[in-house]
C-alpha cells in the first residue's frame, strides 16, 4: 500500500482572512454609525440652516439603510421623526 508523505491536511488561510475582514467591516460600520448619530444629533440641535442639517441626517440615513447597518424600519422611523422635525422648521 501506498501511504502519503504529508497525511496532515494544509492549514488554510480563511479563517485568518475572515477575521482580518470581519475587522475592517466592524470598523467601517463603527464609523459609518457614529457618523450617522453625529448627523442626527446636529440635527436636533439645529444651527444657522436647519433644512440643509436635516436633510445631511436623512441622506446618512439612507447610507446606513444602503450598507446594511440600520434595519429599513428603523430607518423608516428615523427618517419619519426626522421628516416631522424638518416640516416644523420649514
């Protein structure tokens, strides 16, 4: 009988790599979340030009819908609490 002269199996690089991308995705998404609070907060604050502010928040919402960070109901909530504040400064 024939026996192989490695019968280890190879350690493969996945598991390495998925952590390395799980990584920079947990960051990304850390980053794209703070900014979006950022948004949201500066927005019920207000400022010089309330319209312009909301309406940054709303567009960061959509992003974080887009990338998958929010949920699209959450979303919808934010964007609808948002809306309502935008129509009572107009």
């Amino acid at each position: 009988m024939a026996t192989a002269k490695n019968s280890a199996p190879k350690k493969r690089p996945t598991p390495e790599k998925r952590d390395k991308t799980n990584k920079l995705r947990a960051a990304r998404n850390k980053a794209t979340r703070s900014a979006l609070k950022t948004a949201i907060k500066k927005a019920y604050i207000g400022g010089t030009d309330r319209t312009a502010v909301i309406r940054y928040a709303i567009k960061r919402v959509d992003q974080a819908c887009a990338k998958g960070i929010l949920h699209k109901n959450n979303a919808a909530r934010k964007k609808s609490q948002l809306m309502k504040l935008l129509n009572k400064a107009s």
